[in-house]
C-alpha cells in the first residue's frame, strides 16, 4: 500500500511538473519570441511612472501589460474570452462601456485596439478611456495613409502565400484608418511619438506567419532589421494623453516621501 501511494505520488509529482513545464514554455514562447508584444508594449510601459499604480489595459488580448509590468494593479478588459489568460484582474466587457467608475484608474492603456474598433464606436471608446483615467492615457496603434498601404501590401503578400485572407488585417481595413485628426479631436494636447518602420511591420509581419520560421522572429528583428526600426515611413504611433500632471495624493501618504509630496500637497489650494 505505501509503495502504491509512493507511486502515486511520483505520478502526481511529475504531472504538476510537466504542467509548470508547459506553462513556462508558453509564456516564454509568448513573450521572448513575441516581437509584436513588444513592440505594441515598450513604447506604453516607457510613460507609465511610479504614480500610476492602478492601470487598466483596455483590448488586452490574451497577454495584457501585467505580463511586463509589476508591482500595480493590473486591471485586463477584452470583448473576447482570450482575457482569461491576461495576467491581473480579468473582465471581459466593451470598451464602448468600460464597467468602471469615473477617474477609477491612474491611467487607461491600449495597444494596438482602437484600429480594429469600427470607425463609429471610436469616438465612444476614445471617451470612455478618458472618463476612467485620472491622470493619463496612452494609446499604440497605426495611424494614416501609409498604415492603410502597409496593410493592404501585406494582405497580398499573405494571401499569395497562404491563399487567404489575414482576418486581423482585413479587421483594420474594414474598420476604417485611424487618423491624426480623429485622435486629436479626441485627445486635445496629446502628443505622438512614431514607434514603427512600415518596411519592418511588413518584414516581421510575412516572417511571423511563416510556421516553424517565424520561432525566429525576435532573434531576426533583435539581429538584422532592428536599425531600420524608428524611421520613416512610420506604420505606428505612441499617443500621449494628459489629464493631470499631479498624482492623486492622500495625507496618509505624505509619510513616504515627505519633502516632495509635503510642497506638492501644501501648494494646492484649499
């Protein structure tokens, strides 16, 4: 009876292994070998500061900020059930109807959604990250003509390849080019900073369908085509928007850093 309980065990033992050996390949799969992660990521976790220690992803797919960024609340939103695997809180809800209250978070982030929302719903989904940030949003995501003829170019490509169409990329053309005039409208004062090569994105876009290759998607951009990243043509853009330059402080917290925090806290008006 103890040799069979002993067996057991072992049995058991080398299954919760082989489980934390599955998850540690997936998540490394996902993250190491993900360029697109990063590349929708960086640019986002670069401005988000010690202040913002409540951030929500909106459109967070089935990673989400929370797999880069720790030591915050991490709040995941996504329409679909692929939110289940995002790292934080999960809800899955609309971004035309965030479930949250108004300012609920230090800031709102989105990568790389707002060009598969359907040009209608963007002005609503632009508000809705604005209603529920106290300080800041931060979007990433392609913006004008030369996004439109990147995508177009490498829906060709794809569909030469693999005689279909890439559902993602037909996604952004039927929504409709997100544009520089709608984001200002939307987000006055923000700021754009371009983040992405259109060359590179159709170069990594083609190598990342390829099966078995596109394992070496990272090595390939990290080694050859990284140096023509940040120039012109631009296919994607960083957007900065500000609500407040001040964090939301409470007396309870001037404890931690009280020289800064006590004049910021005594030069507000009562």
């Amino acid at each position: 009876m103890k040799k069979t309980r002993g067996i057991m065990k072992i049995q058991r033992d080398l299954f919760l292994n082989s489980v934390r050996v599955r998850r540690f390949v997936q998540f490394f799969g996902k993250i190491i070998l993900s360029v697109d992660f990063f590349l929708r990521y960086s640019s986002i976790i670069d401005n988000i500061d010690d202040y913002d220690r409540k951030v929500l992803d909106v459109g967070s797919g089935a990673l989400g900020i929370g797999y880069a960024l720790h030591g915050r609340k991490i709040v995941c939103v996504d329409i679909s059930d692929v939110v289940k695997t995002a790292l934080g809180e999960k809800i899955k809800a609309s971004a035309t109807n965030l479930p949250f209250k108004d300012g609920a978070f230090d800031v709102s982030v989105s990568a790389d959604m707002l060009e598969h929302v359907l040009g209608g719903f963007r002005e609503k989904v632009c508000s809705e990250l604005k209603r529920v940030s106290s300080r800041k949003v931060l979007l990433h995501c392609p913006i004008g003509e030369q996004s439109l003829k990147t995508d177009l170019r490498l829906l060709a490509t794809l569909h030469k390849i693999f005689g279909s169409y890439h559902e993602n990329i037909l996604e952004h053309i039927d929504s409709g080019t997100v544009t520089f005039s709608f984001l200002r409208a939307s987000f006055s004062g923000c700021s754009f900073k371009p983040t992405l090569n259109c060359n590179v994105l159709y170069v990594l876009g083609v190598i990342g369908s390829l099966p078995i290759i596109n394992l070496l998607t990272g090595i390939f951009y990290l080694l050859i085509i990284k140096r023509f990243d940040g120039k012109p043509p631009y296919y994607g853009y960083m957007i900065s928007f500000v609500a407040s330059k001040k964090p939301t402080i409470f007396r309870t917290d001037l404890g931690k850093k009280p020289h800064m925090l006590q004049r910021w806290y005594e030069s507000e008006p009562t």
